[in-house]
C-alpha cells in the first residue's frame, strides 16, 4: 500500500499536469505556424493519415485541422487547470488529458519534442491504467514500477550509447553540443567548451551519472540523490539548449522512483 505520508500518484499527477499545461502553452504561441499559410498545415501532413478509413480521415480533420485544433490544446490546459486544483488525482481530466495529448501527437507525427513528449505520453499512460483499476493496489505499483523502469532505462541506455561513442569519452561531442550555432547557447557555455579538460570532466560526470542510474532504487537516500542530480543535469540542458520540456516530463516520474526505492528491492534479493 502507498503511504500516506508520501503519495506519489498525487505529484506524479501535478507535475505532468504542470508539463502538459506548459506544451498547451507553447503551441498556443506558435499557433500561427499550423495556420494554412503556415509551415506545418494540416493539408501537408492529412496525406500520411490516408490509409485509415474515410469516418477516421473525416474525424482527423475535424479534430485537428486549424483552427479547431486550439480546442484540443484549450482542453489541454483547462483539464491540466483541473488537475492542479484538484486536492486528489480526477480520473476523467488525466485520461481526458492522455487522449488530447495522444492527439496532438497525431498532429506532429508522433511527437513535437521528441523525448519529452513520450515521456508525457507514458506518464500519462500510467496515470490513466491507475484510475481505470482503481483502487487496485496491485495494478497501482505495476504502474509505479512500470514508469520507474521505463525512467531508469532512459538514462542507462542514453549513457550506455554515449559510452560507446570515442568523442563522449574524449569530452569532444559535449564540446560540440555548448558551442553548436543551431542550438544558441549562451556564452557562459560557449566560453566553458573551450576548455578540454573541463569538457573531459562534464563528459565523464554525465557518463557516470547515466549509466549508474539503477541504483537509485536501493534505498531512498540514494534515490533523493540520484533525483537532485536529475535536476540539475535537466536545468542545465534548459538553461544551454532550452529544453524545458525534458525537465517537466521527466520529474513527473521522480515520485514513482522514490516511492520503489523505499520497497528495499536490494536487501530483499
């Protein structure tokens, strides 16, 4: 049973709430770009859509061409309002929020950002198998295990890769990535990749942090610290590259880490 001093359902919800409600923002912003005389209209991408039925390519475009799309996104930021008022998790706003999120990725071919947008999916996806079982207990640390995996696995496999690759090892690619035009990062970064050896040492920290990433289920005092790492790696790479969507998505699922580091699956072996 979860404790009810620490309900990690409740801050998993609020943060991915706060995640979603930033994307909805977002393309609320650049809302001009998926116009008709915009860079990614509908009539563009529909044509990948037409291998499904006609009633499913008519519910597509009814739903997703501009501008009735913004009322996808509008309900995406009213049901995220939702569930941050809420005092406790809503069934219906989070799987309200998982098919209008499912939608939107629909609309940007799979994803607009990439990682953190199937984060927020996956999330989302938990969330919602969790309110359909409720008030299972099994079902609901199945759920917790299922996203702590799937949150370990991202960093292992991201630092497994990263291992294999001569120019991570070397501090050259991490160089790269502060100095990139494309990126524009500001010149605290540019001004840190000039120096090898401090690249050498950010690259090796990176690598150790990722790869070692299981261990924050040992217990919770290790876990506090893996997740305090995650942080700052994420507000690092928000404050170099911007990516601030990677920070919401993945410490919606700190809470479901935390709470499997306290089940002592070490000890128990």
């Amino acid at each position: 049973m979860l404790s009810p001093e620490f309900n990690p359902l409740y801050w998993i919800t609020k943060i991915i709430a706060c995640a979603v409600l930033l994307q909805g923002l977002e393309l609320l912003q650049i809302r001009r770009a998926f116009a008709p005389d915009g860079i990614w209209t509908w009539e563009t991408l529909r044509q990948e859509f037409d291998f499904f039925p006609r009633i499913v390519q008519w519910a597509l475009r009814a739903t997703l061409d501009y501008p009735r799309v913004l009322i996808v996104v509008l309900a995406q930021i009213v049901l995220a309002f939702i569930l941050l008022a809420a005092a406790q998790p809503q069934p219906v706003p989070v799987i309200g929020l998982l098919i209008t999120t499912g939608l939107m990725a629909l609309r940007w071919r799979g994803t607009f950002n990439g990682g953190a947008d199937y984060m927020t999916v996956l999330v989302l996806l938990v969330l919602s198998t969790d309110a359909l079982f409720h008030p299972s207990p099994i079902v609901r640390l199945g759920c917790l295990w299922y996203l702590s995996i799937h949150t370990i696995l991202s960093y292992f496999i991201s630092g497994a890769l990263k291992l294999r690759d001569a120019d991570w090892r070397s501090g050259r690619a991490l160089q790269r990535f502060l100095s990139s035009p494309p990126y524009d990062p500001p010149v605290f970064f540019v001004n840190l990749s000039k120096h090898p050896r401090l690249m050498l040492l950010g690259s090796w920290t990176i690598l150790a942090f990722e790869v070692s990433f299981p261990l924050c289920v040992a217990n919770p005092r290790i876990c506090a610290v893996y997740v305090c790492a995650a942080l700052v790696f994420h507000l690092m790479n928000v404050a170099a590259f911007g990516l601030n969507r990677f920070l919401f998505a993945w410490s919606a699922a700190y809470p479901a880490l935390y709470y499997c580091s306290t089940q002592n699956i070490i000890t128990n072996i």
